[in-house]
C-alpha cells in the first residue's frame, strides 16, 4: 500500500467538520545514534514520496504535511515521539518506528489512543500482537531466515557455524531465536555462541571464542553499528569465515566493510548472505 493510498484512507476517516486542508501525518524515526544508518534513510524516502503526492495536487486537494520526530532507537524516546505525535501534534497517523524495540515501547501508546501506528521496519515476533491499530511492512525474520541460511549453506558447503548475537534488544533476541531454531532444523551443529549488549564496540574476546571453534560460517544477529565492527574485528583477528545475517545487515556501513573473500551471489556482499527485505 503506497502513501498516497494511506494518506487517503486517514482523511476518509475524518468528519466533514474536521477536515483540514492539511493532512498532518506523523514520522517517528531513529535520526541520530546507530539506528540513525536505517532512520534517516527511511525519513528521506517518506519526504520524497510526500513531495511527489503534493506537486500532483496532494490527496482530493489536501497537501500532506509530514510532522517529523528523531524516537533516536530508544524504548523511552520512542514513547515521547509517539505521545507528542499523537496528542499534541494531532497526527491522523504515524510511521515508525525505525526499530522494532521501540515498536514494542511506543505501539501501546498508539494503539491505547486508537491512532494508527505503521512500523517502517520491524521485523521481530510479535509485533501486530500489540494491538490491532499496528501494522509494519517488513518481512519478518521467522519468514525468511530459513531461506537464508539454507542459500549460505548450499553456497558455501557450511557443515557447522559460531553464532554472535546482541542479547538486550528485541529484533537481535528474536533473530537469534530463529536462527537458533533453523540452524536445529537444518541439522547444523552450533560451535559456539556468543553475546554482546548494544553499545559495544570491542568484540574481540567473543571472536576469539569463534575463532576457536573453526566453523565455516558466522550467524550475526546484529544491528547495523555492531555487525560492521564484528565484521572488520573478525577479519583483524585472521577469521575468514562467512557470515550469514538477518535484516540488520541491510546498511551502507555493513555492505562498506572491507576485508571480505569470497565471491556470492549478487544479491549480497562478498563474503556475506543476509535477508534483503528492509522496505526502506
């Protein structure tokens, strides 16, 4: 569903005496700290859609003014966006947020106000369970992880793999939770698994674990800030090994590490495989 249709159908919604002759839509996404990789990229594209729709006369007439906040990829800030968005703002609606972490801080304020709130891309369990005014546009993980990790596997001839993921954030927690189910279904023994917390930025110590176990792929359940110094630190360290990621992997700073072998498919970077269906 493109925006001009949404657009629509949130103006359809309102009465004759609350018509405006602007439709305010509200934008929470992550425009500063790591998630900004994602947040800033998503805002971009909903600018670009709204001055298309708006220089071919905007929805029936009605121009469409996008009222922007920075959630920055905090549970708290999310919450704050969502509030000023949705009760001083007075938004019809909302897009964002960036990270399905603060999907699961902010959603129950939009959902408890009756405003619907459209994650831009999320893509942890759970989500649209938060209440029926939520919605996102992504994929999720448990869809597409399985085809993922069985490309790498034929690809690369993996016959067991490390495992490195971020253990206090929802989209990290529920990738590796998939992972760690597909890899059991696919009969992939694990040789080691790792965690970090966001934030970190020295990963040494887990790859030297890795390293350790000689597994012929890495599975990274990362965001963007981490998986890009995993990868350039693995490399430091002499690990040649592959790694297979989930839809963290979909950012510049990833596809710009350098220090990868291997020739792939063209649909991911050399010597990494990763989901590509971040709708941003």
């Amino acid at each position: 569903m493109n925006l001009s249709r949404i657009a629509f159908i949130a103006a359809a919604s309102l009465s004759a005496t609350a018509f405006a002759a602007e439709i305010k839509i509200g934008v929470a996404e992550a425009l500063s700290g790591g998630a900004a990789q994602y947040g800033v990229a998503i805002r971009n594209g909903f600018q670009v859609a709204v001055d298309e729709i708006n220089a071919k006369g905007g929805v029936n007439g009605d121009k469409i003014q996008l009222v922007i906040e920075d959630e920055q990829g905090k549970k708290e800030e999310a919450i704050n966006a969502f509030k000023k968005l949705i009760f001083q703002d007075r938004v019809l609606m909302l897009f964002g947020p960036t990270l399905s972490n603060s999907m699961f801080a902010g959603g129950p304020v939009a959902n408890a106000a009756k405003v619907v709130a459209f994650g831009t891309s999320n893509t942890a369990s759970g989500i649209t369970d938060i209440g029926p005014y939520i919605f996102r546009n992504s994929v999720m993980e448990s869809d597409v992880l399985p085809v993922t990790v069985g490309t790498a596997v034929k690809h690369y001839g993996i016959k067991k793999v490390a495992v490195i993921y971020g253990n206090d954030d929802a989209f990290t927690k529920s990738g590796y939770d998939v992972f760690k189910k597909v890899l059991a279904d696919q009969n992939i023994p694990v040789t080691s698994t790792e965690t970090y917390v966001k934030g970190d930025v020295d990963f040494k110590a887990q790859l030297t674990k890795i390293k350790a176990g000689a597994p012929d792929a890495i599975v990274c359940s990362c965001l963007a800030e981490e998986a890009a110094n995993i990868m350039l630190q693995s490399r430091s360290l002499g690990i040649k090994s592959p790694f297979i990621g989930g839809n963290g992997f979909n950012c510049p700073s990833c596809l710009k590490s350098p220090g990868w072998p291997g020739k792939v498919p063209s649909s991911a970077a050399p010597g990494r495989m990763s989901t590509r269906h971040r709708s941003t």
